[in-house]
C-alpha cells in the first residue's frame, strides 16, 4: 500500500520559514512527478509546486521567488522549503504523487498558519 506522511508544518510569523516533507513508501517503482498542492478554507485546491522526474520544476505565481522545491529520490521523499511566508500562505497542504500509469497518490495534509 502506497502512503504519503507529511510533516513540517505549523505556525509561524510572516516573513519566517518552513520546510515541509512528504516522505512516500510502500510499493514505488516510478515516479512521474511529486508536487504540493494547498487548499485554503473556502478555496479550490491548487498546485503550489510540482517536480517532475527529470528535475523540472514548476510553481504558482503567488510563491515564485519564496518556495522552493526540492527531491531526495533515494529516499522518494519531496520537500517544500517556504521562506518570507505571508498569511495568504495560510492553507492546508496537500503532497501528491503521480506513479507511472498515472496513478495518484495524496498526503493527509498539513497546516501551515501563517499568523502574528
């Protein structure tokens, strides 16, 4: 059985940081792509930052020059680093993985509150 465990998130000031991780494990063989997607209270879910197998990586305006994401493929493990964070950060945040044949993997998700 495929699982996706995230951690990392919290509360936290604006301006401040951090790192959320979504560790993959059970039956994983190939890895199209991981990414991380957020979901605010009365808001659609949307792709925060993906990366693809090749190393590609992609992000939404509202975090381009703030988040980086980042691969352990040893580890099938993707990160999210999030620096000045702003309350509109505020969301949960989901780890999705696409295996090959397009299967579809999501986190618990996190709670990453950006609040002063």
């Amino acid at each position: 059985q495929v699982q996706l465990v995230e951690s990392g998130g919290g509360l936290v000031q604006p301006g401040g940081s951090l790192r959320l991780s979504c560790a993959a494990s059970g039956s994983i063989f190939s890895i199209n792509a991981m990414g991380w997607y957020r979901q605010a209270p009365g808001k659609q879910r949307a792709l925060v930052a993906g990366i693809t197998s090749g190393g590609s990586t992609n992000y939404a305006d509202p975090v381009k020059g703030r988040f980086t994401i980042s691969r352990d493929n040893a580890k099938n493990t993707v990160y999210l680093q999030m620096n000045s964070l702003k309350p509109e950060d505020t969301a949960v945040y989901y780890c999705n993985m696409v295996l090959a044949g397009f299967r579809e993997y999501w986190g618990q998700g996190t709670q990453v509150t950006v609040s002063s």
